[in-house]
C-alpha cells in the first residue's frame, strides 16, 4: 500500500517536472515563432561573401513592399543538408537559394516546389531576360522551378604565368600540348597542377571536362537520366585512360589529397608557384585577389580547358555551375510578393551590384554594365565563354540528386588515387541513382 | 541490525524527475530509431514501412563492415596509445616539484580547446604544403598524410590523443597522489628501485583508475565524428569512414534516414555490450562502496 | 633518503612539452601575421610585422554574439544537471525501492548511446517542439546526455559516506530531504564540482548538437563558429587560427583563476 503511494506521488513530480519543461520549451519556441510567418517571406541563401548583395536587395525589396523580406543564411558546406531536413518542416522558407538540376529535383518529386508558369505568364522578362542555357539548368520535367539569382561559374584552367615562363610552356590549347607541358614543368621541379584532392569535388572537375571533350555532353546526358550503360562504353573509358594517363604523369604530384581548395591549400601553391595550373571554377580569381592582390596583378593566367583531338566535344564547351537560382515554396502564402521580390534578380541593380564583387549574373542587360565590373576583362572573357559555349555542363554532383553525391565524390577521389581502376570506377557511377 | 527501511529513506520520487528527463530526450529518441530503421525515409514527406530492407542492405554493404572494423580500431589504438602516456605522465606529474606543476600547468592547455578547434587547428598544422610537413620532409615524406590511410589514421588517433591525454593525466596524478606512502616507504627499505615500484606499487594501485579512464577512452573513440568529420571527412576514399561518420554520411549528405538509423542502432549495440562488460568486469554496477573492504 | 633526480622522465617530460608546445607556438603565430605572410614565411616563421587583424576581424565578424550564446548553453546545461542529477544519484544509493536501481541501469546504458545514434529522430523532435535553431533545443538534448556520467560520479561519492553517517541522522527522525541538504551535498562536494566541470565541458565542446539543430548567425556556438569560418572564409588560415585562440580565452580565463577547482573537478571524474 505504502509503495503504491510512494508510486503516485512519484507520477505527480515527474508529471510536474516535465510540464515545467514543456512550458519552458513552449515560451522559448514560440517567442521565436510569431511574427515570422505572418507578414513576412523568408528568403534562405547559401551564406558566403555575396550575402552583401542579397542584403541589399531584401532592403531595396523592403522599401516599397508591405509584405517584407527575411534573409537566412546557411554557410557553406552544410547548405544542401539544413535544407532537405527544414524544407518540409515549419521552418521552411519561401524563397531559397540552390543549383537547379538535381539539387531540386526531389522537391519537384516531394510536390514542394512551385511551378513558375504563372509567374512567368504575368512577366515574361522572368524568363526572357536570361541566357537560356542557363535557365534551363532549374527547369525540370519540362517546367521552370528557378530563376537564376547569382553569377555564372564556369570552371576555367588558371596558371601562374611566371612559372610558365621559366619552364617554356605556353597555355596549352590541346591535351597533347597540356601532357607536354606537364614534363617541362616536372622536369624544372614544380608540381605541374595543383589539385584540392581533399575536398573531393575539385577532383570531379577533371572528369567533367575529360568526359565532354571525348564523348559530348550527350554522354552524361543519357547517364544523368538513368541510362548506365553509357558508363561502360568505349568513350568512357577512353575518358579515363587519358585521365589514367596525366595522373601517372606525375600532373598533380603526390599529395594532392592532403591539399583542400577550401582551406587556401590549392590556390597557395598556384600563387606562391609551387605549381602551375590549376583546374578551377572562376571563383578562384575573388580567392586569390582577396589573398593574394600582387599575384592576380601580375602572374594569374586564364583559359579554357584543352581541346581533345578526335573527340566529339566541342573545345568551347563548358562545365561548371550555370548559376544558382531562387527556388519557390508551393506552400508559401505571399506568392504575389514573391513574384515581385523576383522580378529584382534582371534588374539593373542587381547587375550591377554583383558585377561589383565579382560575379558574373546571366541577364541579357549584363553586356551593358561589365565596364563597371571589379575586373572587366575577367567579366568580359567569361560572359563571351558562356555565351558562345555550345553546351554547358552542370557540375556532375550538382546534376545528380545529392543522395548520389557521397558516392560520386569517393569514386573520383579513389581512381586518382589508385585505389580503384576503371572497372571499379564505372560500377561506382552505375550504382548512382538517377535523377 | 538493519535500519528499519522507508524510515529517512528518499523514495523513487527523487529519481523521477532525471528519470523523465533523460527518458524524454535519449530514451525516446532511440525508440524512434529502432522504428525508423524499419523505414525509408529522405526527410521530405513521411516514412514509408520498409521492412528489413534497410537491415538486409547494411549486411551486404562493405563500406558498414569496414566502418565497424574503422571505429574499433580507432578505439583500440586510442586507449593503447593513451593509456600509457598517461600513466607515465600522470605518475611523474603527482609529484610535487616546483617544475613539476609548472609543466603540468602547461599540458592541460589542450583540453580547454574544444575538439572543433583542435581538429581545426592540426588541420592547418598538418598542411602538406604550408604546415609543418613542408619544413620536416625527413620526418613526413612529401606530407600526403590525408591521402594515405595508415597515416590519416595516425593522425586521427595522435589529435585525439593530443587533445585528451590532459584528461586522463589528471585522473592518474590524482590516483596516483592518494597512493599510501607506507606502501612506498616500505619498498624503499627492501631495496626496490623506482621502477619496481612503479610496477609493483603504482600500477596496482592505479587499477580502478585504469577502467574509468579506459570506459572513458572506449566511450570516446567508438563515437570519434567531430574529427574525422573535420580533418579527413571520411577519407581517402572511405579509408577512415568510421560508423559515426557513416551514418552521418548516410543521414545528412545521401538523406537515407532508415539506413542510417540501422547504423545508429548497430553503433549502440556495440558500444552498450562494451560497455556491459567493462561495467560488469569494474563491479560498477554492484552497490558497493570502494571504501569497503580498505 | 634523498632521491636522485630522475632523468628519464625528465627527458619523457620535455619531449611531451614538444608535442603540446608545437602546435600551440604555430597557432599564436600564425595569428599575428597577414595571410601573405604566413603563407611566404611558413609555419615555424616569425611574425615580421606584427598585426592585430585577424582578432579584429573575428570579433567584428561575430564571435562577441558566438560567446555569449555558448556561456548561455553552457550555464543552462550546468543548471539543469545539477538540479535533477545529485537528488537521483541520492534515490540511488540510498533508496530501499527496487526502481531506483532499475533507473540507474537505464543511466548505465546511456552511457553506451552516442549522441550520433538518435540525431535524426531529435532533430525531428525538437523541430516538432518548435524548438529548431533556438538554444534551448540544443540546451537539453545536451543537458540529457551529459546525465549519465554525472550519475556515474555522484553515485560513486555518494557510496562513500558511511552507512554510520546515515543511520546516525536517521535515529534522530531526519527526513529523506534534511539528509540530503545537511549531510549528502556538503560530503559530495568534490564530486560536484567533477559534475560541473564535466557537464561544462559537454557544453563547450557541443559539436553534433548545435550542427543540426541550430542554423542562424543570432543562435551560432563557438564550435558552430569555428566549423562555419572554414567555408565562410576558405583561404584565411590566421584568421581561421585567431578564432581558434579566440574560442579558448574564455576557459583559459576560468582556468587562471580557478585552476585548483578546475583540476580537482576533472581528477574527480576517475574517483578513486
């Protein structure tokens, strides 16, 4: 008898306690809650250095709108995963920030996203007023889901012209002239390409473009949609002798995966001339100008990736990320003050605004402002690249759906290594779902 | 003569409130992975029933092998290379010299870096090209310490020990200083030398401390992730892909919430029966106070 | 009998002095010096021109904020364990119930849970407690999981009071809570101080918590900081280093003024 009271008071403190606990987590909770759902629309970006621009154009949006913009940032790295698990929850913005292709493609499978049909039927310039082969990378099932909101990231091949120089080589124009150049510089002791192996991804940029030179982009268009023989054809596996070929060649030295991009590593050895080239999107310029001013003065050296002879690539084609977009929630409640917060991303405002730091937008006005540019014969080289470029590759980790990326970033990383021959490689990229 | 019992005795009720506590925010959560590792599931939308997919997947999946056999070897090598640096450490710093405590003072230092910072840190230390590696190419060859799995990891198991060593010295400079000094007094007149005594004194002596620190150390490495997550991501390839990081990898980078929580699961099985035994071998679980029996 | 200097681990001492000190004097001064620099000088290299930046920077950049909400964290946690841990650690030793000892193996096994195995469904529920990146969501999941070895250590000091002690107090008709408040706590001092000093440190050190379940500058730990500096900032490692420095002030200020309490908490935690 005794223990069963014992029992029941037992049950009302721990009941106490835990309501103390709840009321506590219920204050906290909502506290934070009101007011952001109510007049606001919540705009999530990736958070780096073109936050300033996104800040300014949330505060342009805020002077004449009555619904008001939220800006969020997510830094880097953890970006795609803090969005996948708010997406669907309360936490879930109106507008967000992402790469278009497979990085949307299982919202659009979830039925979370907003077709921007009708937005675009209200204002054609949403669409008209991009470069279409950058549009298309967020349009999926035959449908827009995004509008292009930064700059165009094509990757480009950067070389210290200095180190160049003292070893004899030019700018290689074609993989023979690249593989030639690659002894000279081994020959003078200089790591010919500095690679980032530890980030994995800027492995993957060498496939992306050894892959288009030798098959087309057609190849990984058919692989992308499901089609895994593709992987094992001829043409694939040419890719990867070639790629075979330049890593035995003693191209990228021995530690390339102890070397990050993102932490300096890789584009130190390019500035210091501990090496000569490297494979990079154009972001690489703002990074070195930022770290190192005198070497971009100076020595930095720009160019498109070889040509291949024989292959069925066309040498302009281009790889990289076509740009990022602003993708709508279905499930947002001021899809008018969307469309309107929209409409600033052709603006000459925002042209001008991202030309300012660097970036380079994909509008069609974009031509008339790139003598304001930070660097205006960056710019200009760039937007003529994207714009007479036959195809433009997606970044393969952005085109597949991000479940596939763990496996594509090891498959990369471990043929540069040695880890797995061709054989392994293409069971990796077979395993890969599709998007 | 026993006390009559209930009298002055606090009831369950004093335990209720940690009970619900603890139920609410680990109890719980874990029910909830037993459930969903019978699901499949990638965060958007809800889960659908998967049956033993996820089990039968895991089994077949060479990567989950090699990540168990991973984090038993970083734990294996985390208490082997420890243990006896803190010992060592920990016996020399019970004395109470004057250089003693100053040094002493200054070996603590890493443990009041949190162990983001640290992996942060050796990570710039560790640089091939602009760290260390590159002023002692005798010592680190051309520094590809990343991209080789031995040496990343050395390198895991060596920041760890970095970091953590501090710790399990002060547990053993505390053990060590409440060592009876009869029992060294008397050695001394039989004409010991200090390392008999350290062996036949000190060690003995130390055994209860021997299996906090070494629960300690277990605890510690099977969960390593803040690490790896920072210096090696899981690499080479999956070279240092430990289970921790594999169902992070599964959960928040591939979005296989089922799978990865099978993973969690089997992570818990096995650190639960280490745990198991080395409580039961400790005599933890016995109510029994270490001051019987003295 | 005099002793003789003993050699060996004098020289064992200097070497460990070594591993510690190296990376320590790489980080101060990396620090002090442009990125230009340390790239240009190397690890080992002194600064040339001395400058006081990369801290400027950090601070401007929203370490201040980054402090404030881990000392918030990490005093909430310390808060919540010692209100709920020392009366269970009581109900445990003393208890004559079958239950208490049933909790407690419950707590044993806690010890085995690494917070990575329940991630995904915490997430999920603190997100349905409307609690997602707000600090008390990452305050209890973490307070839960220092408990058990709390519970390990109390435990432990608490058996050692003697049965005497006990019987002594409850001859003269003390009360379960008089017990407790005049005879447990005081003789549990040591073992309190372990369990703020170790519930402390779980709080500091919070990696995995706030990773997932925080996401705004405005609810950012120092961990979070430090993590996030890498991709925010790529290229600037004395920056980067300099945050680091910056991350630890805060406990190498505890531990010179409270180096005694702090030491004898951590010895603790292997009790005897």
């Amino acid at each position: 008898m005794k223990r069963h009271i014992r029992l029941l008071r037992t049950a009302v403190v721990g009941g106490a306690s835990l309501a103390l606990t709840l009321s506590l987590a219920g204050c906290g909770g909502s506290g934070d809650g009101a007011g952001g759902d109510s007049d606001t629309i919540r705009v999530l970006v990736y958070g780096d250095a073109t936050n300033k621009v996104e800040k300014q154009l949330v505060d342009t949006f805020n002077k004449t709108s009555k619904v008001k913009a939220v800006l969020d940032t997510i830094p880097g790295a953890d970006y795609q995963s803090k969005l996948q698990t708010i997406i669907s929850g309360k936490q879930a913005p109106d507008v967000f920030f992402n790469w278009g292709g497979g990085s949307i493609k299982p919202f659009v499978d979830a039925g979370l996203l907003m077709p921007l049909d009708d937005f675009i039927a209200k204002d054609p310039k949403l669409k008209s007023d991009f470069l279409p082969s950058v549009f298309d990378t967020a349009v999926v099932d035959g449908k827009p889901y995004g509008v292009p909101m930064r700059g165009t990231q094509p990757v480009l091949l950067f070389s210290n012209e200095k180190v160049l120089e003292e070893a004899g080589v030019t700018a290689p124009r074609t993989w023979d002239e690249l593989l030639a150049a690659v002894k000279a510089l081994k020959a003078k002791g200089v790591t010919p390409i500095a690679l980032g192996g530890g980030d994995k991804w800027p492995t993957q940029m060498w496939f992306q473009y050894v892959y288009d030179r030798v098959a087309g982009p057609e190849l990984f268009a058919k692989a992308v949609k499901g089609d895994k023989d593709v992987w094992a054809s001829a043409d694939s596996r040419k890719a990867l002798g070639m790629l075979k070929e330049l890593i035995d060649a003693g191209a990228f030295g021995t530690n390339y995966d102890s070397v990050k991009f993102t932490d300096g590593g890789s584009p130190a050895l390019l500035a210091t001339g501990k090496a000569a080239f490297e494979l990079m999107g154009s972001w690489e310029y703002s990074t070195l100008q930022d770290a190192y001013p005198d070497f971009v003065k100076s020595d930095l050296g720009y160019g498109a990736f070889p040509a291949v002879t024989g292959g069925k690539g066309n040498g302009d084609n281009i790889a990289g990320n076509t740009n990022n977009f602003y993708s709508v929630l279905k499930s947002t409640e001021h899809p008018e003050a969307v469309a309107e917060f929209l409409k600033l991303m052709y603006s000459d405002e925002f042209v001008k605004a991202q030309l300012a730091i660097g970036n380079l937008p994909t509008t069609t006005n974009t031509p008339k402002f790139l003598d304001t540019a930070a660097n205006p014969e960056y710019s200009k080289y760039q937007y003529d690249l994207v714009k007479k470029a036959p195809a433009f590759q997606l970044s393969w980790d952005q085109a597949f759906p991000p479940a596939a990326t763990t496996t594509l970033h090891q498959a990369v990383q471990q043929f540069f290594n040695g880890q797995s021959d061709a054989d392994a490689f293409i069971a990796a990229m077979q395993s890969l779902p599709a998007a | 003569m026993t006390p009559a019992t209930g009298v002055g005795r606090p009831g369950f009720a004093w335990a209720a409130p940690a009970a619900v506590f603890f139920g609410l925010f680990a109890l719980v959560p874990l029910l909830l992975v037993v459930v969903l590792s019978f699901t499949r599931w990638n965060g958007l939308g809800s889960p659908e029933f998967a049956g033993l997919e996820n089990w039968s997947k895991l089994l077949d999946d060479p990567v989950m092998v090699k990540s168990l056999w991973l984090s038993l070897v970083l734990t294996v090598l985390g208490v082997v290379v420890q243990t006896p640096i803190s010992i060592l450490l920990g016996v020399w710093a019970a004395g109470h010299q004057r250089n003693r405590a100053v040094l002493s003072a200054i070996y603590f230092v890493p443990l009041l870096l949190s162990i983001t910072a640290v992996s942060v840190l050796w990570r710039a230390v560790l640089d091939p090209n602009f760290g260390v590696p590159s002023q002692a190419t005798w010592l680190f060859g051309d520094g590809n310490l990343f991209g080789v799995q031995a040496s990343a990891l050395g390198v895991l198991v060596f920041v760890s020990t970095w970091q953590f060593t501090p710790l399990h010295t002060l547990l053993y400079q505390g053990a060590a200083r409440a060592v009876p000094q009869v029992l060294y007094q008397a050695a001394q007149i039989d004409g010991a030398g200090r390392v008999r005594q350290f062996f036949h004194i000190t060690l003995p002596q130390l055994r209860n401390t021997v299996v906090t620190s070494t629960i300690l150390m277990v605890v510690g490495g099977l969960t390593t992730f803040d690490t790896v997550l920072i210096l090696t991501q899981g690499g080479p390839g999956t070279d240092t892909t430990n289970s921790a990081y594999y169902m992070y990898q599964k959960a928040f980078k591939s979005f296989d919430f089922g799978t990865a929580s099978a993973i969690a699961l089997l992570l818990v099985l096995v650190a639960s029966l280490v745990s198991l035994v080395m409580v039961r071998l400790s005599g933890y679980d016995k109510m029994r106070s270490t001051m019987e029996g003295v | 009998m005099r002793k003789r200097p003993n050699y060996l681990a004098g020289f064992g001492s200097l070497v460990w002095l070594f591993v510690v000190g190296l990376p320590l004097y790489v980080m101060l001064v990396a620090t002090f010096q442009t990125r230009t620099e340390y790239a240009a000088n190397g690890p080992l290299g002194f600064p040339e021109n001395f400058t006081l930046d990369n801290y400027v920077n950090d601070l401007n950049d929203g370490f201040a904020q980054y402090f404030l909400n881990t000392v918030v964290v990490t005093v909430a946690v310390v808060g919540i364990v010692l209100l709920l841990v020392p009366p269970l650690a009581y109900a445990i030793v003393r208890s004559d119930g079958k239950a208490a000892g049933r909790v407690f193996r419950l707590f044993l096994l806690g010890l085995a849970i690494p917070s990575q195995a329940v991630i995904v469904p915490m997430f999920y529920l603190i997100n349905e407690a409307g609690l997602y990146d707000n600090l008390l969501g990452v305050i209890l999941p973490t307070a839960a999981f220092a408990m058990p070895v709390c519970a390990l250590i109390l435990t432990g000091v608490m058996r050692d009071i003697t049965s005497e002690l006990y019987e002594a107090m409850t001859v003269d008709g003390a009360s379960s809570w008089r017990i407790f408040l005049q005879l447990v706590l005081p003789l549990s001092k040591g073992g309190l101080s372990t369990v703020v000093v170790f519930s402390a440190l779980q709080a500091w050190n919070g990696f995995l918590f706030p990773l997932v379940l925080t996401q705004s500058s405005e609810n950012k730990v120092i961990t979070m900081g430090l993590y996030d500096f890498q991709t925010e900032h790529g290229v600037d490692i004395p920056g980067l280093l300099a945050a680091v420095v910056l991350s630890m002030l805060p406990i190498l200020f505890v531990y010179l003024f409270a180096r005694r309490a702090l030491v004898q908490g951590l010895m603790g935690v292997g009790g005897k």
